[in-house]
C-alpha cells in the first residue's frame, strides 16, 4: 500500500523558515515526478512545486519562487520543501503528492498526481 506521509509544518513567525519532508512508503518513486500543494481554508487546492523523477527539473508558483526549494532523496524515497521568508499568506495545509508513471517531466496539475499524503499545517503568524 502507497503511503505518503508529511512531516515538519508548525507554527513560525512571519520571515521564518520550514523544512517540509515527505517519506513514501509501499513502494520506490525514484524516476516518478512529485509535488507539493496547499489549500487554505475556504479555496481551492493550488500547486507550490514540483520536482521531475530524477530531479532534474523544478517548478515553483510565482507566489514562492525565490523563497521555497523543493528537493528530492530518491535514495530515501523522500521528497523536501525548504520554505524561506514565509509570509502569513503561506498559511495552509501542505499536501505531498507523487505521480505513479515514469516522467523526465515535471507536473503542476493536481489532476495529474495520484497520490496524495494527509497534509501537514503550516501556519504563520504577523
């Protein structure tokens, strides 16, 4: 069984920073893409980052580009998100996701995922 699971969201100060990690377990995703995205309450699901199976190409919402850095240990089957400079608008729940087909691609589309972790929150306080 596919699981993912977040860890390390929290409460920060405004121009604080998080290291988001997500393990999967159930199987390897070494050469699968990943991505990580947030919901706040009241709208929709929307991406932050995503990660090509070797890691070799990014992705980053202009709304976290030059604060956030998603990485990849393909040898621990595990997926990071570095947040830098966060903002009280960064406030969500943080999904991992992964995609379950082989891809030298990257991907910023919820549909496109088939995975999903439970979510961790980040919250950030002005």
């Amino acid at each position: 069984q596919v699981q993912l699971v977040e860890s390390g969201g929290g409460l920060v100060q405004a121009g604080g920073s998080l290291r988001l990690s997500c393990a999967a377990s159930g199987r390897t995703f070494s050469g699968y893409p990943m991505g990580w995205f947030r919901q706040a309450p009241g709208k929709e699901r929307e991406f932050v980052a995503a990660i090509s199976g070797s890691g070799g190409r990014i992705s980053y919402s202009e709304s976290v580009k030059g604060r956030f850095t998603i990485s990849r240990d393909n040898a621990k089957n595990t997926v990071y998100l570095q947040m830098n400079a966060l903002k009280p608008e960064d406030t969500a729940v943080y999904y991992c996701a992964a995609v379950s087909t082989y891809s030298s691609y990257y991907y910023t589309q919820v549909y496109a995922y088939d995975y999903w972790g439970q979510g961790t929150q980040v919250t950030v306080s002005s």
